[in-house]
C-alpha cells in the first residue's frame, strides 16, 4: 500500500511540475562573497495567497476586517533546491525567487507569513517544498 501512496506523490508532483510550473531564479546571499550571490534556475508552481486581518470591534459585537495583505508560495521539489556545491539546502529568511516575464522582472522575498516558518514539506515524503513569499520589487525590463 505504501508503494502506491508513494507512486501517487511521486506522480502528483511530476504534473504539477509538467503543467503549471515555471522557470524561476532562486538568489540567495554567497557569505564568502557578497558580490556573487549564488543562483539556481529552477521550476516552481507560484500561488497567490490573501491574509486578512480582523480585529473585534465592540461597538458592532462582531469581528471587523482592518486589513488584508497578498503574499505568494511557490511549490518546488525538494530535490531541485541544490544550491551549494551541489548540496541539498533548505529556503532561508532573506533569499529571493525573480520571476522574469516579457515586460518586468519580479523579485518575492522568502519570509515568515501569518506566524509560519517560512517553509515547509508539502507532503510526507517531502518531496514537495511550499515556500513563503512577499513581493518587494518590481522593474520594467530593459529593451
């Protein structure tokens, strides 16, 4: 039974690479030298996700929405996340996904969300990583 769980994982993550993932840059900061950050192309499903803030506000009796905030996650296998030296690592604080599209390039920043880690295993195999972002910048690519 096992076998066919892990088939069926295994088979689950191979179409969401297949059908809704795209090429991404993963940058994160080299500490031996801070002018060539290490970078890996990988293949990553991006997913939108909307926190909303509510606080209770007594004069209604009710929770109130004060504020809504959207975020993105990017699911990628586990294996595809080599950064260093061809080691397996982990998303840490601070690194950045650049999306590249025709017209802008779109840099997410990994970061802890709604209290959080800022990653996490997708499934109990792990072989799926769900990683958190927030946008921070935006740039109009140059003709």
């Amino acid at each position: 039974m096992i076998n066919i769980l892990d088939d069926g994982i295994q088979f689950l993550a191979d179409q969401l690479k297949d059908w809704t993932a795209k090429t991404f840059t993963y940058k994160r900061r080299n500490p031996h030298d801070r002018s060539n950050p290490w970078l890996l192309e990988l293949l990553a499903t991006k997913t939108p996700i909307e926190f909303t803030e509510q606080k209770f506000d007594p004069t209604i009796g009710a929770f109130a929405t004060v504020g809504r905030t959207q975020t993105w996650d990017f699911i990628l296998e586990t294996d595809d996340l080599l950064l260093i030296d061809g080691e397996p690592t982990t998303p840490r604080i601070g690194d950045q996904i650049i999306e590249t599209t025709e017209t802008e390039r779109l840099t997410y920043e990994v970061a802890t969300l709604g209290g959080e880690k800022e990653w996490r295993y997708v499934d109990q195999d792990r072989k799926l990583i769900r990683v958190h972002s927030k946008l921070i910048r935006v740039t109009k690519n140059e003709d």
